[in-house]
C-alpha cells in the first residue's frame, strides 16, 4: 500500500478525521456507496434520486470531506465530488492488524491453560 | 464499518483454571508476553515491559476495569501503542473484555475490543506504516518461539 503524495495539511486535517463517525450515518453511507462505484459526481447528480434537499446533502458532503472519504474536484464550472477509499482502507488495515494480534494471544493463552 | 473486535475461543481448561490465566498478573504475563509489577485491581494501572522479541522497548499499560469471579475481566488500553514518541494519553482507550462461560468441553472465552472509533485515523495509518512488512517478521518470530516454549 502505498501513502505517496499525502501532504502534511491533508494528513492533519486527517487526523482529526472521525471517519467511522462519518460513515455512521445512513445518508453519508449511501453517498459513498454511490461515488464509490462511480465518477466524480455533482451535488445535482447526488440529489437526483434522494428526498433530501441540496443543502442537505452539501451537508453531509462536508463531513465526508474533512474525514477524507471524498475530495471536491473541479470540472470546468461545476464542483464534482469523487471518493478516496484510503481512509477507510486505513482502517480495514489497523482493525485487521489488531485482529491478528488477537488471534495469535488467544492462541497462546489456550497453549498456556491446555498443558 | 465496525468499530469492534470480537472472537471467540474453546479451550480444553475448566473456567476456574482460564479464570486465573486471565487475571493472575504473572499467568497473564506469561501468555500475553508482558513482565508486569502487580496483581490487577479494578480501577488501577497496570504496567510493565512487553517481552515480545523486538518489543522490549514498550511498556504495556492497562487500566484494570471489572473481575467479576469466572465471568468477566476487562481493561482498558491503548492498543497498538509501540512508537515511544507518541503520546497516547490523550487518545480514548479502547475496551477489552473477557467473558467465560463453561462449555461441555471446557470453557468458552468471548474477546471483544470495543471504541476503535475514538483512535485518530492518522494513527491508525501510521500503525500500518511502521509495520508494512515488519509485521509478518514479527509473527514468524512469535511463532517459533511458542513452539520452543509450548
């Protein structure tokens, strides 16, 4: 896994990036679900479909994009938003890491009580 | 997304004996690779060296929450808090918990690490950095030292 090109401003704003608390939320889940298939959406594009209004999903638009799960591009006129599945690979990766550090104490710990 | 760890393991002991595996701080010390300095009590730190190879440099440290008898022993700690220049007091620890119940065969022990949400994300990425590939070394040695000492 390579972290090239990660600048210092974008790697402070991530770290105090709640990016489990951003994905705790129907809506936002479903906006990354949506940009994670696809292109760089615009806010209307994102609407399309959705009962919710255009300043609601600029809303949850916005906490997605401090926790780093999606950037705003431009595209000539238009504000296009696109996904970066990095910070959730983070995570996947540290939890993963975590894991396995369980599985190999409680390996040891049936040794310790089994002989 | 999940913000927990949860396992589950049989093992061939009566609850009584993985009771104390659990909870004796030189027992727990012995199968969780940490020299400790005292017996768990609940609100208080524990803390000593890891004995892990190539992991003597960082201190464990725990604060020991609930011993209920044969049932349930938790801590809360920083996980993963092996880099001596951080500081991790300021971070929420996650929840440990243990929880035995007894099986035909023996005891069954419920592992659950619960809060991961509450760690900086920039931590996180950092853990998985200093580790890329270190980390399977590691685990190599781990393993061909419990089968020297099983």
């Amino acid at each position: 896994m390579s972290h090239k090109g990660r600048s210092g401003i974008a790697g402070k704003r991530r770290a105090q990036a709640p990016v489990f608390a951003a994905l705790g939320d129907e809506t936002r889940l479903s906006l990354v679900a949506k940009l994670s298939v696809g292109r760089p959406c615009s806010i209307s594009r994102l609407t399309g479909g959705s009962k919710l209004t255009r300043q609601a999903i600029t809303k949850h638009l916005r906490v997605l994009e401090r926790a780093g799960i999606v950037h705003a591009v431009r595209a000539g006129r238009e504000r296009l938003f696109e996904f970066d599945p990095q910070p959730i690979e983070a995570i996947q990766t540290y939890l993963d890491l975590v894991s396995e550090q369980w599985d190999q104490a409680l390996a040891r710990l049936k040794s310790f009580v089994e002989d | 997304m999940t913000d927990r760890i949860e396992k589950h393991i049989e093992l061939a002991a009566p609850v009584s004996r993985v009771w104390r595996a659990l909870t004796d701080y030189r027992e727990f010390g012995e199968w969780f690779r940490v020299k400790l300095d005292g017996p768990f009590v609940p609100g208080q730190v524990s803390r000593g060296p890891i004995t892990h190879p190539g992991y003597e440099h960082v201190i464990w440290e725990a604060v020991i929450q609930r011993m209920e008898p044969e049932r349930l022993f938790s801590f809360t700690w920083h996980p993963y808090s092996v880099d001596a220049k951080t500081d991790y007091s300021k971070e929420t620890p996650t929840l440990v918990e243990f929880k035995l119940e007894k099986t035909a065969g023996g005891t069954l022990v419920l592992l659950t690490e619960s809060g991961f949400d509450k760690i900086p994300s920039e931590r996180r990425l950092e853990a998985f950095r200093r580790n890329d590939g270190g980390w399977t070394e590691q685990m190599k040695n781990i393993e061909s030292h419990v089968a020297q000492r099983p």
